[in-house]
C-alpha cells in the first residue's frame, strides 16, 4: 500500500484545538529536554517550546534580550506561526512538503524504540528585524501523548549562524540519543531550494557546464562566441546569486541540485 505522507502545514490545521489532547505542564517538558546541547553562549539563541493544540509558543528566558533583533518582549507574544512566516519561502516548501513528511515517517518507523531519544536537525533562512536574511540552525525534539500518532507538541532551539554559512543548501540530520547520553548522528540529507530554472539562465547554464569541463573564460569565450567580458560577467553574477565564495563550490551544488 503506497505510504500516504502528510505536509507540515496539513498537519497544524489538523492539530489545533485536538479534541481529548492533554499536555504535561509546560516547565515539566521543558525542564525534561536535555539542554546541554543548546545551551551555546557563543551563538544567539532562543529556545522555545510549540503546543500545536493551541497555536502557541512558549519560551525559555532568552539569554539575550534580542534575538535577530526582535526583541524578546516581541517574541513573547508571537503565535506558534510566526517563525513559519519569517522564512523564506522556498526554505518553508522544502521543510513542509519534504522534511516533515520525512520526519514523521521516521518516527513512525521508530514508534517502538525504547529508551531512545530522536531529535530533528535543519537549517532555513529568516527574515530579521532589519528586513535582510539571517541562517538559522533548528533542534526540534517532538513530543507524543500516548493515544497520538502525530507529535501534539515539540521544544525546539533556534541558533543564529548566519556567519558559517555561505550558501542556499539546506541540511537535515536525524540524532539519536540513548540512555547513556551519547549522541550520534543516523542520518543526513540535503535540500537544494533552487532548480534549474530559477537560479540560472540558459546561457549561464552552457558556461557553467564548460567551465565544469575545465574550460577558461576565454576558450568558453570562442566556444559560444561571446565576449570574454560577457563570460566574466556570467561567472561573477552566478557566485552572488547562488552566494557560492567560489567557481569550484559553485559546480558542486550545480551537480547536486540537478542543473549540471
């Protein structure tokens, strides 16, 4: 029987005000969830726990008052939607139609694993307080009640890492955590929001697919019979949109994402 996978946005319509759902208090679960691992002074960070039942956000003292600089007043008062909203839009598709799916599907897969702890690692874009985009690292461990077969809760982590990261791609690992604490990661996969319309044009594309083949700009130059300006002009375009630092990085996701 083919699996049938429900999206992430399919799956918050459906859990608001749950009939016969009841949740622990919320410091208990909070207070249950190992921090150590977000507990990261060198990064900014907000940790914060979602009921879907409700729509609602609950959130640890910040350990700053700002956090992308909204303030933490602001954050206080945001429904469980509002970092949804703030991504970006492509970022928010790959997560709704792809990564939850795939989640649940591994939690259902996983339902009977005892003494085992899964938490859900992936990285998206956000608009800040200044109106410009800043990477983002989310720790998502969710939460069941016994008579559930989807999460009715989750506490989460959000840490700003907008400095390490350079490019488009998103990540998704899976944790595991057992009884003795040790940690190690069972899965990793990467998302490309872009494809092969929208980050290149189709002239872009014939050089990025002759400097792959080892060609300078000047040999792809006589091959299409363009300026070498033009061909510089191409390369350089292709590195900020793709905010790629290199030519060889460049081809890298261009193969991964399906564009060469």
């Amino acid at each position: 029987m083919k699996e049938i996978k429900t999206s992430y946005f399919d799956f918050l319509k459906k859990s608001r005000n749950r009939n016969g759902t009841e949740l622990p208090e919320v410091n208990d679960l909070i207070e249950q969830f190992n921090r150590e691992s977000i507990s990261n002074h060198f990064f900014p960070h907000v940790f914060y726990f979602s009921d879907y039942i409700q729509n609602t956000n609950y959130f640890r003292p910040f350990s700053s008052r700002y956090f992308l600089g909204y303030t933490s007043e602001f954050l206080l008062k945001t429904d469980a939607l509002f970092f949804n909203r703030m991504r970006d839009q492509k970022d928010m598709e790959i997560f709704d139609e792809q990564i939850f799916p795939d989640q649940m599907a591994f939690l259902a897969n996983h339902k009977g694993d005892k003494n085992v702890e899964y938490t859900f690692i992936t990285n998206f874009r956000l608009k800040n307080y200044s109106d410009t985009w800043s990477s983002l690292v989310q720790r998502t461990h969710y939460l069941f009640n016994d008579h559930s077969i989807m999460p009715v809760a989750s506490i989460n982590s959000l840490t700003d890492f907008t400095y390490l990261k350079n490019d488009l791609t998103i990540n998704h690992l899976i944790e595991k955590c057992e009884e003795c604490h040790e940690k190690t990661v069972i899965e990793s996969k990467c998302y490309y929001p872009n494809n092969k319309s929208d980050i290149f044009s189709k002239r872009e594309v014939d050089v990025l697919k002759l400097a792959s083949q080892g060609m300078g700009s000047k040999q792809i130059a006589d091959q299409l019979n363009i300026s070498i300006h033009t061909i510089n002009n191409h390369r350089r375009n292709m590195l900020v949109r793709s905010n790629c630092k290199n030519f060889l990085q460049l081809v890298d996701i261009a193969v991964k994402s399906g564009v060469l």
